[in-house]
C-alpha cells in the first residue's frame, strides 16, 4: 500500500497545485494531518484517492465530513498504526519546536518516546503523521517513524510550491518527500 501524506494546506481557496496530484500518482490513499482549512480541498484530494483527515482548530466547518475527526486519530493500514495528529507537542517542546533533530535533543532521557505516543493516542502506534511547523521530517525514534511532510503551499512559511510525502508499506515503511516544484 503506498499512501499520500499531505499536511498544512491552508489556501484561501480551494485550489490546489496540479502537481499534487502528479506526486500522489499511484496511492492508494491520502492521509492529511490538519490545517486543511477549505474543506473543498478534501474533495479535491478524493478525486486522486479516499482521504482520512484531522483537523483542530478550523473542525468546525467540517462537524459532518466522515472523513475528518477532531485533533487525533490512529488509521490501521497493512498491519501498521498510524497516529495522525497535526500539533505534536512532545516532553522538553513545543508543537512548532518539533523540527529534525528535536526529538533527540529535547526528548527527556527518563522518558520514553512510545510511552508519550501511546498515551497521546490512547494504543500504540509505529508511525506517527503530523504537521504545524510546514517543515519537512523523517526519523525513527524507539521504532517509531516520524513524518512530517512539510506544507505543500507553505513551505518553512514562505507562499511557494512546497512538499508532500509518500509512505510506502509494500516493503517496510518508507518515506518520500516530494518538493513539488519537480513537476514544473
């Protein structure tokens, strides 16, 4: 199962670049962790494969969209549990300080990191989805990857073609970032 990763789409409108579409070609599923904003977008997202989504703050516009639930969830996909959450706050940071590296720098080492994911989604999880900072992430931590696949229109907070990612299950559980700007 190869899956789209999408997070922080936040446009002002419900559109989308086409390129999305081209870096999600062939997945099987899209999985967006918030900041979603214009519930078209889902639709718009559909039309490439079904969509599952979480969203905080703007949950309001989308009480009855099947697809979206509010603040956290944990999908079941090929044996593997994805947590899906778009603010990660994590022991020794905040959600806009968990960038690359902070989990290893920030993390309590008297804490343990599947303890905190088990907790914040109430089972276990292997994989871990989410968004807030628009800045890319890939890393395991105690046999939990984490993935952040940046902002496909915000990236690092600046209004340009941005990324996405893919996971691919079929042979383990890797992750691709897509700078959209390849398919220009």
């Amino acid at each position: 199962m190869k899956i789209g990763l999408i997070a922080d789409t936040q446009v002002p409108s419900a559109e989308l670049s086409p390129n999305i579409k081209k870096a999600f070609d062939g997945v099987d599923m899209i999985l967006h962790a918030g900041d979603i904003i214009i519930p078209r977008c889902l639709d718009i997202l559909e039309e490439i494969a079904p969509v599952t989504a979480i969203e905080g703050s703007m949950y309001a516009q989308f009480e009855n969209d099947d697809r979206v639930v509010q603040g956290k969830r944990v999908v079941s996909v090929q044996g593997h549990k994805i947590g899906m959450v778009h603010e990660l706050s994590i022991p020794g940071a905040s959600a806009m300080e968990v960038l690359a590296g902070t989990i290893e720098k920030a993390f309590p080492k008297d804490l343990s990191i599947s303890d905190c994911m088990e907790t914040l989604f109430g089972e276990k999880v292997d994989i871990v989805h989410f968004g807030m900072s628009h800045e890319t992430m890939v890393e395991e931590h105690e046999g939990i990857l984490f993935v952040n696949p940046g902002s496909p229109t915000w990236p690092n907070n600046k209004v340009m073609l941005g990324t996405v990612a893919t996971l691919d299950l079929n042979n383990g559980r890797e992750v691709e970032i897509i700078e959209l700007s390849k398919f220009d």
